[in-house]
C-alpha cells in the first residue's frame, strides 16, 4: 500500500495527520508505506513537435507524453492547451502494445475509464476541464518499470501580430486565484471539485520531465524574420522555404511559454500599396464513404483609413482595466504599467475627437480613477500618467475580474450613442468558477438593464502578460467582444502588441469594415463557420472562416465585402485558382470545432435563423450536446462532450488498493519562486521579516476565517506581494487595507495563515519588525502543503504609501516622480527625491546613490515620467549622475565616479528596435518629447553601433556620446533647454528607419504628438532646417 506525498517548497505533507516539516527539494513526489525513500512521479518528458502554416496562419502540433516509474502507478496530468485549437487524435502505446483508443460521450468514457481502473486493468484517458483552455491526460495502473508514451495531435489558429504570425506554446500557467464560495469554509481548503479540476504545481527544476520543441514553418515567400525570446532557441534553415526552430530539453526551461514570431516578407502589387490579401487552403477528405472539399479562407482587409471630417467624432470611451494582483509581480506588472502608459500618452485629444477616458486597477478589490469618464486633454493625460505609476503595483490581493467589469457595465455612465472600448492588461489568473460570469457579462447575458445595454456597445481588447497566461479567458473576452487579443511573455517589448490593440481600439466603427458579409461567386458553400460574422473587422487583421465547397466552376472566387464610413464597399477577393491543396484531416477537422464553437457560443443555425437574426426559442440544452457529441465522435474531437479512452486488457491485473495515485505537477511560471531549504527561508525573513506562507490544496489558494474581517479575501497568484510585508525598520509604518470592511487585506491573509501573518496588516499593528516566524506548519492548515514566496521589499514603500494616498490633482514636485523599473526585471521600487526630515536622511542618501549610480541607470529604464519637458530635464541631469542638492544628498567622489562609468559602460547592452521604442515610450514627456538622457542614447546608438563595432573599439555608450555631438545637429538644438528636441528627433528618424512598414501602426501616435511638440521648438528657436529634413538626414546617423 502506498501513500501520496506531496512536497512543496520547504515544507511536505502526508496523508497521516501532524507530519512534520522536513527540508527536501521541491516537487511531487511518492512514497511507500513501508520504506522511507522518496521515488519521483511517473512523468519522464514531455515533447512537442509543430509545422506551422506561416502564410495561412495555422500549425500542427503533436505532443508525446513519456512516462516510466519504478513503482506501479496512476498518473493524473492537468495542463493547458492554446484557444482556437481542436484536440483530434490521442495515442497510447503501454510498453510494447498500443491501446485502442475512442472518442466517445465524455460520461461513458469516464465510466469505462474508471471501470477499467478500479479492476486493475491499464487505461488511458484524455478530457477537456472545466472552463477555459485546460485538458487532462490520466494513465491508469501504470506497472512500475514499463514505459508508456501518450500521444495526443491538436490543429490551431495562430495569433496575428501586424502582418506577423506567432507560434506559442504554454508549458506553465499562472495558478489560478480561488475566492473563498469554492474553498472549505473551516478549513480553508479547496472543495474537491475545484482541486479536481485545477493543475499542481512545483518550481520548474522539481517538476520531474523533460522539456523539448521541434518547430517547423513552412512558406513559400521565405522569411524576413523569426524572432523569439526563448534563450537557447535554434533556428536552423533546411531550405528556402522552410525553418526549424529547436529548443532542446538542455536548454527549454518548463517556466517559460515557448514564443516564436514569424514575419514574412511584403507581397507586391496588392499588400504593398496597402490592398487587401488572404489565403485560401482546401482539402479534400472522405467521411462516410463521401469525398467533400474542406476550405480555410483567410481575409486580411488593408485599406487607408477614411479621411478626416470637419464633424464631431462620435462619442467614444476607452478604459483602461490593469491587474494589480499579487500573480502579476515581478516583470509583469512592470509591462502593464508601460502598456498603460503606451496608451494614455497618445490618446486624440479635443473635444472634436469625441474620446473620453478612465481607467482602473484591480485585485480583490478595484478602484477607478475617476467615477466617470473624463475628456481627454494634457491636464487630465497628466494627471492619469501620474495615477497610473502610483497605483499599478501587485500589491491588490487575488485576481477578481468580474468585480471590477461588472461596476464598469453598470456603474460608469456610456452616453447615448456612444461606444466604449475596455483595454484589458492582465494573466488572467482566475478560477474557472469566475469565468462563466465574465462571458455571461461581456456577452450582456447577465447584470443589470444597464449592463446588458452597455455589453451591446462595449468591446475588449485583451493584453495577457507574463507566462501561464490564462490564454482562453483572455483570448475569450476579446472575441466574445469582437475585439482583439495579444500576448507578452515576461521581460518581452510590449510596444509592438500593444501598438496593434491600441490602433485597433482608436479606430472605432468608422475605422473598421461594418456589416461584413460573405459572397460565393461561381460555387456553392456550406456549413460555413462561424454562422455569424463579426460586426466589424479591424484593419489588417486576419478574418478565418471555414466552410464545405460542394461544387465550384472555374474562376471561381470567395468574397468578403464589408462597408467603411463615406468611401466605397471594400472587397478582399480569393480567387480558386489560386488555391493551395494540402493532405491530411487538419482543415476537416478545424471545420468540425469552429461549428462546435458556433454550438457553444450559441450562434450555430440552431440558434439563429438565416436572416441572422436569433430564433424565438433556442434550442434544448440536450440538443445541443448531442449535436456537439456528434461531430466530436465523427472527427475524433475532444470537446467539452466527448473525450478519448482506450483500455488495455491485463492477464494479470493490478492491485488498485496498492497502485499509487500521483498528480502530475506544472511548472510554476518564470517569476513566481518558492524556497526549497530552511537557509532560503531565513534569508527571506531577515530581508523582508515574515515569509509569505500560503496554504492549499493542493498548492491553491484558499480562505479561513478571521484576522480581515468580514468580506475578506484570500490573496491569488504565486507572486511577490511587495507592499503587503513590513520593512525591517523601527520606522516602517503599516499599509492601510486594500480590502473590504475595513479589515486589512494582511489581516485575511493572517486568518488563512494563523497569528504567522496578522501582524504584517491592520491599523493596530505595531510599526516594530515581527519577531521570527513559528514553524512553517504553523502557518498552514493541518494536512495542507504550504508555500513560500520569494518578496522582496521595495525600499521606499512608506514614500510610496504617502505618494498613493495624495490626492490625482495635486501639485506633484519633480523629485516626487523620479520611478525607476527593471526591464525584463522584477521592479526595485521608487526613488522620491523629496525633501526629508531627519528620520529619513539615511534612507534618502541612499535613494540618491541609487539615482545616480550609471551602472544601474545602464541597467534600467526610467519609469514613464509624468511631468513637464522642463521639469524632466532636471530629472534627467540627476539620473545622469549630478547631484539633486547639497541638502539631499553629498556628490561622491571623483575616482566612484570614474569607477561607476566604466562599469556603465562594460554593461552597456545593445537593443532592439523593439526593446528602444519601449525606451522611448517611457522616457517620454506629457508634451511629446522624448527626453535626452542616457538611455535613450544608448537606445538611439544600438543598431548603428552593432553595423560598425569592428571599426574600432569605442563602447556602446562612447558611440552615443558622439551620436549627442553629431554635427548634423542644428547650432539651434545645441543649448540644454533644447537638448530634448534633438533627441526625438533621432527617435522619430530611428523608427522610421528600423520599425516603417505595418509596423508603423504601432508608433504613429507617437510620431504625431512628437511632431507637434517639435513644431512649437521650431518656432520659439528658428531652426532654419525643416523638421522632415532632418529626421531624414539623421536617420543615416541611426
């Protein structure tokens, strides 16, 4: 007989009741009653190989699950798969004889799962759980020492990115946030349901497998580019036409999402000049005896937008909805805030423009900057700029979506006529309880007459951040809007993707092709999917549709035609003849999910009528699922229905009673840590006085009573909670509750943990550091393992807490904003040179070294700053290593100084254009300026200096001196109170010169703003050249 054991960080747990802590590494793991040795679980690699369709948009994929124990076993495997994927074949081979496999009613197939199970026999099982985007792959009675490979192949929908396609792959995810409605009200525990439902997790060294990608992409125009952020990634040409992208199981690292883009070369003739394109694939397949022809027309609509009217724009909202959870700490949160920043500095301003703004952060609780809607002008951009860098922190508790949405829908006033668009910037780390409410609210099946009638105008555009994205929720929410999704990994530039969500959501309906429609000349089409189209289709984004062509005479072609406000209906035509014929069941079987997706989102031809127009009496639940069910059992799908089963007959059973049950662990994303070794722990408290001990089963979260009062909530997410844990200071003040009922959001987390965490929270607290922490079992419920978190402190969180609590509109001094963020690091806090009194002199002395120090201002990019170009400059200068004043701070010494630039210089790193727009976009000012400093030298220097390192060897940052004192620069721009123009000047020339084409899209704003400003700068300074002039003279410069 055998017992589970799960081991967790520091601590483990056992089935008998009291065991006691011991220092193991981090996993899962089993153990034998009877002996003592740990074994690892059945697990061995995990394997995925994918041939990506780059110029149709799709991909292949098939994964091989490897699995070999030494003791006998039963494995459970619970991991998420992309949206817009269809699971359509499912292999099991168990030493040397291979399982038969069906796909069947999911119901029956459990049963004759678990039938085969409980007698001993060997079966395998794969399900689609609950909710969005999440599978499960189960081994039964697995004999010890006898290898078994599980095979399952999947078709998908690829992303698009301005004219780019992306290839990624989930190995983690982002452990959901469980509210207390589906956790044991007295022990705080998972209700089993829900810890059914949901992954286990171990850091990704403990996880036990073996990583590894193989990817293919194929296209016959070649490659302009394969860019991924996947350190160790191979990519080799094996021909013309054809890349192979490896990253190898030395190298894969499980915490991190595998991510290729792929950019193809520009077509000529149509898609040059800015004319529509697509694709169409057809297959031909036999079902039933019958050959039928399976189509994939893709349509990408390109066309100029309309011309500028004279009339006021119609009214329309953007509100910006950022996650401020605990899972969004470290990189994450850094990338929304620039996200959010990206968005608010270049929103069309004037009452003629008709854009109106707000935004909010969330956690378990949410707050808004304005109650409603405000115009937007440089007055209420500054103040928003200066909102956003003080509230987007994680620091607000669990991932609570629908809270913050449903007050949007019903609270924030949408006036007549107008239309609202939610930019959306989160992991989406909910539960799959939550979920369904969030569709039902977005889709306007649920809330209030309000809600319902603010969903009918309101569209999401959806940014998921980090690894273990929740792809489906957020790739959810968006199509269910008619709006768009992207995706960035930790550390990733966001100004590309977020460039697309921002062009798409600024276009509003008269940017977009209204009232779609679909033409067939020359054939007949059927069964076309989806049902209905969408409202409106974005500029250069790909429409898919899937259909049946039973018959077609020659020069035949498929038409979209849609409206665009006061020009000519645009039509994107694919012509038949010039259709490409592929092999295989993927188009067939990609047909058979987008009709079941119809099914499900209820806009199949059950639901509505050929007029598109819903029927008076949907369907029966049962109908549905039995047309769901057939289809899935015709193509061998695994839907939310069916599931695939195969049982392998034993002449000599298992035991059951004796076979160990195992989950088989996820990785925890990149950024999420948790300790493995008491020395770990200790260190931890000695910086930041407490661990965060975090109870679940398994490895959730869950809620307990007191300590928070009532309506309290549990934290979500395996995240640096910064604010939430005292400074080891005499000084270091409480923070005030984020939490509802006055209780603080540290005063739940004390009730979940014990008396271990209570006095990190609450008004009567004191301001001393916490004696050491008990035992770790102290801190968790009995028999629950128990986590703890890496959470560095920000230094300056009591600046940061008078900072948060000012009022929008006060008059912020410069030295209040100076904010400095890690790119592609967990953020270090915020640096206030601000006059202090004597309790602070130490820690501001500090702040100050900090600010100047070039190595670290090298290192790091300086936070979206939210004060005038003036006001900046000074900030500036201080960066740059002078002195804030003699009061503040004394200058260092001359020979630090000299030691501090040299390392400035050793780390100086050349960047991407990607990675410098990201730069520019936080180092610019309210008014359009891209602000000199060194930086954005560095930034402006990169790919000029990588052209021409073997000239000599001058660094990085001594070519960006001489690019500052280019003699190209005008005699008028070479004082310091116009330093700033001659910057955004490069800036404009390097983009235009590394970032032109489709890509222009995502900087445009920026480019306008800039040109603006620098229209004002020409004026007062009498430059003799013109702007255009120049930015074309220095973009040989850059």
């Amino acid at each position: 007989m055998a017992t589970s054991c799960i081991d967790v960080g520091e601590y483990w747990t056992r089935d008998d009741a009291g065991a006691s802590a011991r220092d193991q590494v981090c996993g899962l793991f089993y153990q034998s009653s009877t002996e003592e040795k740990q074994r690892a679980i059945a697990l061995r690699s995990r394997s995925i190989q994918a041939t990506v369709f780059a110029e149709h948009g799709f991909a292949e994929v098939t994964e091989s699950l490897t699995y070999l124990c030494d003791e006998d076993c039963t494995a459970k495997f619970v991991f998420p798969l992309p949206p817009k994927s269809a699971v359509y074949r499912f292999k099991a081979t168990i030493g040397d004889r291979e399982v038969v496999t069906e796909v069947k009613r999911k119901a029956k197939a459990q049963q004759e799962y678990d039938d085969a199970v409980s007698q001993g026999h060997s079966a395998v099982h794969m399900k689609q759980m609950p909710g969005t985007g999440l599978f499960c792959v189960e081994v039964g009675n697995l004999s010890a020492m006898e290898e078994a490979v599980v095979t399952f192949s999947y078709v998908r929908i690829l992303n698009a990115v301005a004219g780019a396609v992306e290839f990624e792959h989930q190995a983690s995810w982002v452990p959901p946030y469980v509210p207390p409605t589906e956790t044991d009200p007295a022990t705080g525990a998972l209700l089993p349901a829900v810890a059914d439902a949901n992954p286990t997790f171990a850091p990704a060294h403990a996880t036990g497998y073996s990583l590894s990608y193989t990817v293919v992409v194929r296209s016959s125009r070649g490659f302009a580019s394969l860019d991924s952020p996947c350190d160790g990634l191979v990519v080799e040409q094996e021909l013309p036409t054809e890349r192979v992208a490896r990253w190898a199981e030395s190298v894969s690292d499980a915490s991190r999402d595998f991510s290729l883009l792929i950019e193809l070369p520009k077509l000529g003739g149509g898609a040059a000049d800015g004319g529509s394109t697509g694709s169409l694939l057809l297959q031909e397949v036999v079902r039933n005896g019958q050959a039928k022809t399976v189509a994939l027309a893709t349509f990408v609509p390109r066309f100029a937008p309309p011309p500028p009217s004279d009339a006021t724009s119609p009214k329309q909202q953007i509100i910006f909805v950022v996650d401020g959870s605990g899972s969004m700490g470290g990189s994450p949160i850094q990338q929304a805030l620039e996200a959010a920043l990206f968005f608010v500095k270049d929103l069309p301003a004037g009452a003629a423009s008709g854009i109106e703004f707000n935004a909010a952060v969330f956690g378990s609780s949410f707050t808004l900057m304005w109650p409603q809607c405000k115009g937007y002008d440089e007055a209420t951009q500054r103040d928003a700029v200066a909102w956003l860098q003080a509230n987007v922190n994680a620091d607000w508790g669990g991932t609570e979506i629908h809270k913050v949405l449903a007050h949007i829908y019903e609270k924030v006033p949408l006036p007549a006529g107008a239309t609202r668009q939610v930019v959306f910037l989160t992991d989406g780390g909910v539960s799959h309880g939550e979920e369904k409410s969030i569709a039902d609210l977005v889709q306007g099946r649920a809330g209030s007459s309000a809600a319902k009638a603010a969903a009918a105008n309101t569209t999401i555009f959806s940014l998921g951040i980090g690894h273990g994205v929740h792809r489906g929720l957020v790739d959810g929410v968006a199509t269910k809007t008619c709006g768009l999704a992207q995706f960035v990994v930790d550390g990733e530039p966001i100004g590309h993707k977020a460039g697309v969500l921002k062009r798409a959501a600024l276009a509003g309906p008269a940017g977009c092709l209204s009232s779609p429609r679909l033409a067939f000349r020359g054939c007949l089409a059927r069964n076309v999917s989806p049902n209905m189209l969408p409202p409106r289709v974005f500029p250069s984004e790909p429409l898919h549709v899937l259909l049946e062509l039973p018959k077609a005479e020659s020069g035949a072609s498929l038409q979209l035609i849609g409206r665009l406000a006061g020009m000519p209906d645009v039509t994107v035509d694919l012509p038949m003849d010039g259709a490409t014929r592929v092999d295989g069941d993927a188009l067939a079987v990609l047909h058979a999910m987008a009709s079941i997706g119809c099914l499900l989102s209820g806009t199949s031809s059950l639901h509505v009528g050929t007029d598109g127009v819903t029927k008076s009496t949907p369907p029966e639940a049962s109908v549905v699922e039995d047309a769901i069910v057939e289809l899935g059992v015709a193509e061998g799908l695994v839907t939310p229905h069916t599931s695939a089963v195969g049982v392998l007959l034993q002449r000599d059973p298992l035991d059951p009673s004796a076979v160990t049950k195992v989950h088989v662990p996820l990785a925890l994303p990149a950024g999420r840590s948790l300790f493995g070794t008491s020395a770990a722990a200790e260190d931890m408290r000695q910086r930041s006085c407490r661990p965060m001990c975090l109870s679940a089963a398994p490895m959730l979260f869950g809620s307990g009573g007191g300590g928070g009062g009532a309506g309290s909530q549990a934290p979500g997410g395996y995240a640096s909670m910064q604010p939430q844990m005292a400074m080891c200071s005499a000084a270091a003040p409480q923070r005030k509750s984020r939490g509802s009922g006055g209780g603080a959001l540290l005063g739940v987390i004390g009730g979940m943990f014990g008396r271990a965490a209570a006095s990190l929270g609450g008004s009567s607290a004191s301001s001393a550091c916490p004696p050491p922490p008990p035992p770790a079992p102290a801190c968790a419920p009995s028999g629950a393992p128990t986590i703890a978190l890496d959470v560095p402190m920000p230094s300056p969180a009591k600046k940061m807490e008078r900072r948060r609590e000012a009022p929008v509109d006060c008059d912020l001094r410069a030295a209040d904003v100076v904010n400095k963020a890690a790119v592609g690091n967990e953020r270090q806090g915020t640096v206030f040179a601000e006059c202090c009194d004597d309790d602070e002199c130490e820690e501001q002395e500090a702040a100050c070294d900090d600010v100047s120090s070039p190595a670290e201002m090298q290192k790091e990019s300086v936070a979206a700053v939210s004060e005038p170009a003036s006001t900046q400059r000074l900030m500036s200068k201080k960066a740059k290593g002078g002195a804030a004043s003699r009061d503040e701070c004394e200058e260092k010494p001359e020979a630090v100084q000299r030691q501090q630039q040299q390392q400035q210089q050793a780390s100086a790193k050349v960047l991407s254009p990607h990675e410098a727009l990201s730069v520019f976009n936080l180092m610019r000012s309210v008014e359009g300026a891209v602000v000199m400093s060194p930086e954005v030298m560095a930034a402006l220097a990169g790919q000029a200096y990588q052209q021409q390192q073997s000239a000599g060897d001058i660094s990085l940052l001594e070519f960006a001196a001489v690019l500052k004192a280019s003699p190209a620069r005008p005699a008028a721009l070479s004082d310091d109170d116009n330093e700033d123009a001659w910057a955004t000047l490069l800036a404009l020339a390097f983009l235009r010169k590394h970032l032109g084409g489709v890509e222009r899209g995502t900087w445009e704003g920026l480019e306008a703003k800039a040109l603006e400003w620098l229209a004002g700068v020409w004026a007062r300074a009498g430059v003799p050249k013109s702007i255009g002039s120049l930015v074309l003279a220095a973009m040989k410069l850059v």
